[in-house]
C-alpha cells in the first residue's frame, strides 16, 4: 500500500486555498478601469465612507427626522437624481438589469414590445435582451434588421398590444457601416402619437453629455455615448456604476406617474437596495452637483495625462528588462466599444513566471496576456506600489 495521507499538511493546503479564494484586495494593472471580475470600479473615499458608516450603524433609510415619522426610502437621492437629470422623479434598484425587468414587467407583461434587432443586446455573465424580455412576461417583436432599423419599420410593428416603445444603448459593441438605427427623437415622436410610453435603457453613457465635471468637455473617446440628461424619453434607464461611477444600482427616472406604478410593485420590494448602497450613491451624486465628479476615480483615472504614465512606465520598464509601447486602457464595464484610452503600457517578453509572481503576490497583481507576452498598464495602479511593482516583474 501507499503511504498514509498527511492530514495535517493536506488540511492546511485546504484552508490555504479557501483563504485566497476569500474577498480580497488586488492590483489591477489590466488597464481596464471599470473591470466586473474586479468589482467594477473604485468608490470615492467619500463614498465609501459613507457605505461603511451606514453598514456600522443605525439611518435614516425610511425615516424623517424632521417630521419624526416613517418615510420614502432613499428620499435625498431620488432629490438628487432629479435635480441632476431633469426628470419628474426617480427609483433605484440593484441593478440596471434589474430597473429593466421591472419595467418591462411591471408596464408590459401580457403585451407586446417592438426593439431594433441591432439592440438585441448581449452582455457579460450571458445576460441576453431577448431572454430578459421573456423572463418578464413581455412578448418581443424584433424590428428591422441587424445594421439597419428605420423609424418606419418601429412604427409598422405597433398593434394594440403593443405596451411601450423601447430603445437599447448597444454599449458594448458598434455596429459599423451600412448601418442605421432610428433616433430617440423619431421614437418619441411615434410614441406620442400612439400614446404609449417610451423607454430607454442607456445602461452606461453620461449624466451629461456636454461633462461640465471635465475640462474642455469629452474626450474623444466618449463620443457618442447618450446624456441622460438630454434624454427625450419617459423613463431612462442607467447603472450606478458604469455611467456614475459610483455603487452597483439600476437608476430609473422619468416621468412620476410610470415611476410610482414600478415603485408601489412588488418585484420593488424585491430588488430594492441596502442602506449602505443608497448611502454610498448619495454621496457619489453629491460629487456631481457639487461640482466635483472628476475626482471619482472612474473619471480621475481616466484623464490621467499619458506623459506622467509613461514617466511611470519607463521607471518600471528600466528596472525589469520590459519596453515601453503605445496601447490603450479601456473604460470596461461593456461601455465605449471600440474605444480606448491612449496609454503608454509595459510589454515583458514570455511572461509566464512574471505573470505568476504577480498573481501570488500580496496582494494580488493582475495584468494582461498578449501573444505569450506580458502586457502591464500603470492607469489604475497607486504610484505607491510602482517600485514594488517593479521587483516582482524582475525577481
């Protein structure tokens, strides 16, 4: 027979692996900002303090001091939500998918809702529209083609099924050349003649699209992407995280009477969010109408300037034996498809023991594969870390 089993090595190697497995805090020098296997993007230290304030303690999640009785969960932010984006009223959830299911389900079920077919969006953990849409007892009619969908074609699908008009940001992917998709404007007009509401989920975007939080206005890489503020809809859909940069959320504003029919629904209760969530939003819309939302990190890693990156870089790359090369930081998170941020970035040859130092480090370091090579992205790494950065690529 064998040897017999060290129980006790075997037991430690056991809780080893459990323990890395554990919620952690690691590097990231994938150079995409909003990155979901790493929880999105950073919190702004306000923001955070906040959500940890809330979660130690006791709040005014449904209470008025003022009054000293019970009251709307999440009053201020829908103040703030309002206030920001000019709509009549505001509810949020846990997450965009979220708002989307309950809209759909809450205005729709039973009925029917002609989308593009060049929005049948698919994201990240094989969330699909078209299986959303069913899941919330809607009936899809698909409309135009892939590349090209006219206004006409939206309004030869209505009957008098038809519950809502609705419109997807395709955020992760472009659909490029013979291409056409009608306006949000054509929608509305068709939908005020057929009186029906329309709905638009954004998903990620802007909260304005002229950025007044950024100087000289949007980079070049933003193009395109939809203000929530110039929305034309009845209710806009976005994340709190991807559009904001602040907390996971699903955000619905809009028009007041659509809204308390979602609000007052059951499938609310469901998904509404905690105290802490609603604490941590709070204070990333307070950065906004403070006038301070570059200093999110979303948008404060975004603008670094690519001269003290590649500064940066050249110090690491000198030290390890790497080069520096043009690339791009993406934004993540199934936004700006196509586009990315310029940004000097570090490339080690057969990088497969460097790229496993770094997973083993403390914390963890994670950075890019390309062609067996390995690709290292200084954007969202804190200068702090570049000379230990440094020495785990040239162990």
């Amino acid at each position: 027979g064998g040897e017999d089993p060290d129980v006790r090595a075997n037991a430690m190697q056991t809780a080893r692996r459990l323990a890395a497995s554990g919620p952690r805090a690691v590097v990231n020098a994938t150079g995409i900002l909003i990155h979901t296997n790493l929880g999105r993007v950073p919190l702004h230290p306000e923001a955070a303090a906040a959500m940890a304030a809330a979660a130690a303690g006791y709040g005014n999640v449904e209470f008025e001091t003022a009054s000293g009785t019970r009251g709307g969960r999440g009053g201020y932010v829908r103040t703030l939500l309002t206030e920001l984006t000019g709509a009549e009223d505001a509810h949020v959830l846990g997450n965009n998918a979220g708002a989307l299911f309950a809209t759909l389900n809450v205005l729709a079920a039973g009925r029917e809702v002609p989308v593009s077919r060049g929005e049948l969006i698919e994201i990240g953990g094989s969330y699909r529209l078209p299986d959303l849409m069913t899941a919330a007892g809607v009936t899809l009619v698909e409309v135009g083609t892939t590349n090209r969908t006219r206004a006409a074609d939206h309004a030869s699908a209505l009957t008098p099924a038809t519950a809502l008009l609705l419109k997807v940001h395709p955020s992760n992917y472009e659909v490029v050349g013979f291409a056409e998709q009608a306006s949000l404007g054509d929608l509305r007009d068709i939908a005020d003649t057929a009186n029906i509401p329309l709905v638009f989920d954004a998903g990620s975007g802007l909260l304005d699209e002229a950025t007044p939080w950024l100087p000289g206005g949007p980079p070049s890489w933003l193009r395109g992407e939809p203000g929530i503020r110039q929305s034309v809809a009845d209710l806009t859909l976005f994340s709190g995280d991807k559009l904001l940069g602040g907390p996971q959320a699903g955000i619905v504003v809009g028009r007041r009477r659509l809204i308390e029919r979602i609000r007052t629904h059951p499938i609310s209760r469901a998904m509404r969010v905690s105290g802490p969530t609603l604490a941590a939003l709070a204070a990333t819309l307070d950065l906004y109408a403070d006038g301070r939302a570059a200093e999110l990190p979303m948008w404060a890693l975004a603008t670094i300037d690519p001269a003290d990156l590649r500064v940066r870089s050249e110090a690491v790359a000198k030290a390890t034996g790497g080069t520096v090369e043009a690339g791009m930081s993406m934004v993540g998170g199934g936004s700006t498809p196509g586009r990315g941020i310029p940004t000097p970035v570090i490339r080690l040859p057969h990088g497969d023991t460097a790229h496993r130092r770094l997973l083993d480090a403390e914390p963890p370091v994670l950075a890019r594969r390309d062609a067996g090579d390995l690709v290292v992205d200084l954007r969202a790494v804190d200068p702090a870390l570049d000379t230990r950065l440094a020495s785990l690529l040239e162990s």
